[in-house]
C-alpha cells in the first residue's frame, strides 16, 4: 500500500502559550515529500525534508505543556 515509511521519534518542549497563540515547530525527516501523510495525528508533511507540528492553545487560559516525546509514522502512497 506505501512505497516508503519514515518512523520518527522527536521530542516537543512547547513554550507557555496564551489564549489564541500557537506555536510551530518542524522536524527533519530525510526523504519526505509534499504529499506524503503523517499517520496517526494530524500533521502533515509541510516542505521536503520536513515535518512541521503546531499546537494551538483555545483555552481561555495560558496553559505551559510539560515537554513531551512525539513518535509519527510517514508514509507514501505506492
């Protein structure tokens, strides 16, 4: 069903984010390409080579989350 898969294990250390504020952070994972999928959560692919997350705080609430380990699977459609 994939040509090719990625297993990617990052670590995400989001500074305090007010109401209304997002921050975004990339990832380096050789090989990917426009098109190709993030499995699982719902980021995607945002330049070759790259992998950007962001978080979006709606909360009402400044909220700081604790830094945490991310693991994505990246496949390409065969």
């Amino acid at each position: 069903m994939f040509s090719e898969m990625w297993k990617v294990t990052c670590t995400l250390d989001a500074g305090s984010l007010a109401d209304g504020a997002g921050e975004s952070d990339t990832v380096t994972v050789p090989g990917v390409a426009l098109g190709d999928m993030v499995l699982g959560v719902s980021f995607g692919v945002s330049a070759a080579d790259t992998v950007t997350l962001r978080l979006q705080n709606e909360s009402a609430a400044t909220v700081d989350l604790a830094s945490t380990t991310i693991k994505l699977v990246v496949a390409r459609l065969g």
